[in-house]
C-alpha cells in the first residue's frame, strides 16, 4: 500500500507544475514485481489526472497572478501553451503527457475557461495511455 501511495503522489506531483517524476516510480515498482501492474497504473494514472486538476484550476483562479516573479510558468512557456490551446483547443489535451508543454496547457485550459468534463476525459486518456505505453514498453512489446 505503501508504494502505491507514493506512486500515486509522485505521479500527482509530476502532473502539476512541480519538477517531479513518476515514470521511474513506475517503472521501479513493475522491475520489482510486487505489484500487480494494473494496480500500479492505476495509482499512477489516477494521481496524474487529478494533477492534472490541480492545474486546470489553478488556471480558473490565477489568472492576475501570471505577470509575479514567483508564478511557476514563464511568460513564453504561458504563451506557447496558449498558442497550441488556441489552435488545437480542447484536443492539444491529448498533449498533457508531454513534459514542459503538457502542464502548462492543462493550466491554460482552465485559464480558458474548458468545460471541466470535456477536460477530464481528454486528460484522462491522454494519462492513461501514457502509462499504458510505459508497461508496454516494459514488456517489450513496442
């Protein structure tokens, strides 16, 4: 339980605007075996998606917040995020595992103003299937 847990947190941190990492969380527990590995992408999808929350409203709440020195996204990072969001809308979601870019357009979604159920499910398959691809790569099969 203890390990899901932190799986679960390092995953939940690494989602959010935080510089953590749950893929070698992740790829540890599964190398150790003790886990069944549905468990294991479960904590880690879970906690990735509510960081991914987090984010999201944040960016509801922050938006006079984004010109102060300690606000965790640069100007240009900000303004990146915003160019895909605008672009792509609600489907550059699908980009939320992707680091440097995958946090700060959960954070510009909720900035948007996007229908939080419409992000939920975008995240969560974009999540979701980052894990997937982790175990299948564990197991040699792409």
């Amino acid at each position: 339980m203890t390990a899901l847990l932190l799986l679960f947190l390092s995953a939940f941190g690494a989602a959010t605007l935080l510089p953590l990492q749950s893929e070698a969380v992740l790829l540890g527990l599964l190398m150790q075996g003790s886990h069944a590995a549905g468990m294991l992408i479960a904590a880690a999808s879970l906690g990735n998606i509510l960081g991914s929350c987090v984010n999201w409203w944040l960016g509801l709440k922050v938006e006079h917040y984004k010109d102060k020195k300690w606000f965790p996204v640069s100007a240009g990072k900000m303004q990146q995020a915003q160019g895909i969001y605008r672009k792509y809308g609600f489907w550059s979601l699908l980009l939320s595992w992707v680091p440097v870019i995958g946090d700060p357009i959960t954070l510009i979604a909720g900035l948007l103003k996007e229908n939080f159920p419409r992000f939920l499910l975008m995240v969560s398959i974009a999540k979701i299937g980052r894990y997937l691809c982790i175990y299948l790569l564990f197991l040699g099969l792409i």
